[in-house]
C-alpha cells in the first residue's frame, strides 16, 4: 500500500508516479490513482483498448486543447490500441462549408492526438473497426459505445471520461471498479416490456424512457423479442444520453435467483416518450440525419436498398454518417447513395459538427440521442422518425 494513496500500486506503478518515466505518464498515472481512490478501487488492471472522447474542437473548449498539447509535447504515446470519438469535420463536405478558420483549430486537435498514436477513427462505432473479444477489459469513454459493449459484446468497461480514458490510453491500465467486477455487473431492476417494439426509434425511446426512470441502476428486461444487434445499439446509446447506466441485461435468466425492483413499460410509455422527443411541429426539417451512432455496413446497405434508385429532393439535406472503416467496406451502396444526393459523411455526425453555423434548425432523425440532445447541443428542434420516414422526407420535402 503506497504511503499517499489507498490503492495498491506495483513497483512500476509507483515509479511511473514518482515521474522516473516522464511528466506525461505521471500526470496520467495520477489521473487514474484519483479515480481509482473517488471509487474505492484496490488496484489498476490491464485493458485491451482505449477509446477516447472529446475529439471534437466544438465540444472540447481550449484548457482541453492546452492539454493535449502539453500531453503530446512532453512524449506521451498510446500503450494499448486506442481508438477516438467523432470529431466536428469530415474531409470534405463539411470542410467546405464551415471554412477554414475552425477546420485549423480542429486539425491541432487531431495532430496531438496523431502524435500520441492515437487510431484516427474518429467514430462512435469502435467496435465495428475491430470487436473486443467477451471478458476483456476496456476502458472507453463514448457512453453509447459503453452500453453495446458490455451488454452486447460482453466486454467489460466503465463509462470513461474523455481524460480519464486518455490517461488509461497512455498507461494500459485502469483502476479495478464499477462494472470490471463481476458483482457490479448483476442486474439491479427487472423490467416487464409490456408491447413488441416495431422499429428503431422504439427502441430508443425504451432506451430513454429507462434512463430518465433508472438512472444508473443495470436494469434486466423481459419480453424484448428479435432485436437485431443494431436496434440494441440504438437502445444502449437512448439508455446512456438519459441515465447513467452502463449496461443492460436481457432475458429471464440474467435477473435469477434474486428479488429486484420490477419496473413495467407499457405502450403508452414508449409513445410519449416518442412525442416528447419530437420538438418541432414542422414536417419539413432543414437535415435528416441518420447515423446515429454511426452506421454498420448492414444498415448502409439497408439505407441503400430503401432509397433505391430515388434521388434525394432538390434542396433537401440527407446525411448518412458512418465510420470511414464502414464507408470503405460498403463502397458500392455509397456509390449508389452518393449519385442519388444523399451525404455519406465520416469521422463526425451532426450532434459534434456546427450544424447552427449551417443555418440547420430542425434536424430529423431516426436516433432518439440524436433527438434527446439536439435542444441543447445543435440549439435544433428535433422530429424523431422511423428511418423508412425519414427517407421518404428526405426524397419528397
Ligand atoms: Fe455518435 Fe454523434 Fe451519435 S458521436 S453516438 S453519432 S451523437
């Protein structure tokens, strides 16, 4: 047990923070002793990953970007495969019409971290570049990349900030708490799904309704019948933008043999939540945008197969985000989808893009994130709809 601090640090450990290896891996060190302390945690244990957030230059204010630079400056490097969030541009579209002024800012954002060996990902969506295996500890810090983890991938990782998954980054480890232990990991509340969910935007609005009435308690629902993986995608990114939990659990067999809490969710439930998510009364919105998170080759596919030979309207905004990862793989629908006027745009989205500065105030969206937060983070009314909806807008006006 180290004198100043109540976790137990290795040999190596306590040298790193005595600063024998450099000011970059002790602050970073400290960073993860503070945490490790504010959650009672014994020890740091190794990850196979990082995934940083914070990328993007809207959403990070300058003490950040003064950090990094320190941090980049003073040597620190990535010891684990580390990925990054978003970030506010794409590398063509976007760059275009926001100008070069914030592009620049951007790029000394993406440079430090280039530096520090850092993946330029830059989705939401880490784990369509390369699935952490079941079991392994992670330390990521995009929440709705968080909940599809360790509820659907069955890895393990807390909902990180964007320092705290940096310091992880550049150590390769994280302090032992919160769903790294098998008990943390149990269901807390049983959830009855009294109505069939028929589309993504249902699935988000559960995921919603569920964070506003948990918060962080790990619910297990029953009765979630035939969700494909990307409609728990959606489920997990709703769950964590309302609450905090960073998981979920389904079935039956996840909440034996214990007592909980039971929480019912019934039809009328997922429909106000659904009307409370549409803020604009207008039906023509300034941007659809679907993506969010980030588009897996099926649904890229999906959206191609929908749109089929139709062009987007004249004056109408359609953005497809993805990852440059899947936009690459799925290069013969981004064809198609581009010659027919829809965006397929990577490394950004337009919660982490100015879409304010693009004169866009009513976004459509088949994401309820997307439309949880657009109030607040794009000052854009929000109309949550279906995708087949949101394409049909997006073709007719
Ligand atoms: Fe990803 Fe942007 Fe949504 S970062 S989860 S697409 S808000």
């Amino acid at each position: 047990m180290g004198a100043e601090h109540s976790l137990y640090l290795t040999k190596e450990e306590e040298r790193i923070l005595d600063g024998e290896h450099g000011w970059a891996s002790q602050i970073c060190m400290k960073i993860l002793v503070k945490l490790g302390e504010l959650f009672d945690a014994t020890k740091l244990i190794p990850i196979n990953s990082a995934h940083v957030s914070g990328v993007s230059y809207k959403t990070l204010g300058d003490a950040s970007v003064e950090f990094l630079d320190a941090l980049a400056n003073a040597g620190g490097k990535a010891k684990v495969k580390a990925t990054l969030n978003p970030q506010s541009f794409d590398m063509e579209y976007l760059r275009k019409r926001l100008g070069e002024s914030l592009w620049l800012k951007q790029l000394n954002v993406i440079r430090h971290f280039e530096k520090m060996g850092f993946q330029q990902s830059f989705t939401c969506t880490p784990y369509y570049l390369e699935t952490p295996r079941q079991g392994s500890h992670l330390a990521w810090a995009e929440s709705s990349a968080v909940v599809y983890a360790n509820s659907v991938l069955k890895a393990w990782t807390n909902r990180e900030g964007g320092p705290s998954a940096l310091a992880a980054a550049i150590i390769g480890k994280t302090p032992d708490h919160g769903v790294h232990k098998p008990e943390n990991r149990r269901p807390t509340v049983l959830v009855k799904l009294e109505t069939r969910l028929r589309s993504e935007i249902e699935f988000g609005a559960l995921g919603i309704f569920l964070g506003k009435t948990l918060d962080n308690k790990i619910p297990a629902i029953l009765g979630l019948k035939n969700a494909s993986k990307e409609d728990l995608k959606q489920l997990g990114a709703a769950l964590a933008s309302a609450g905090m939990a960073n998981m979920f659990h389904l079935g039956e067999k996840s909440a034996e043999p214990r007592e909980l809490e039971k929480v019912s969710v019934e039809v009328a439930d997922i429909r106000r939540t659904i009307e409370n998510l549409t803020t604009s009364s207008k039906a023509n919105p300034d941007l659809v945008f679907v993506g969010c998170p980030h588009c897996s080759l099926k649904e890229v596919r999906e959206i191609a197969d929908m749109l089929g030979g139709r062009k987007v309207k004249e004056g109408m905004e359609l953005w497809v985000c993805t990852s440059r990862f899947v936009k690459e793989k799925a290069k013969e629908y981004v064809e198609k989808l581009e010659k027919n006027g829809c965006r397929v745009i990577t490394d950004t989205c337009a919660v982490v893009t100015w879409t304010e500065k693009l004169g866009i105030k009513t976004i459509m969206t088949n994401s309820a994130k997307t439309a949880h937060y657009a109030p607040t983070l794009n000052k854009a009314e929000a109309i949550l709809a279906s995708l087949r909806k949101c394409l049909n807008t997006a073709l007719e006006g």
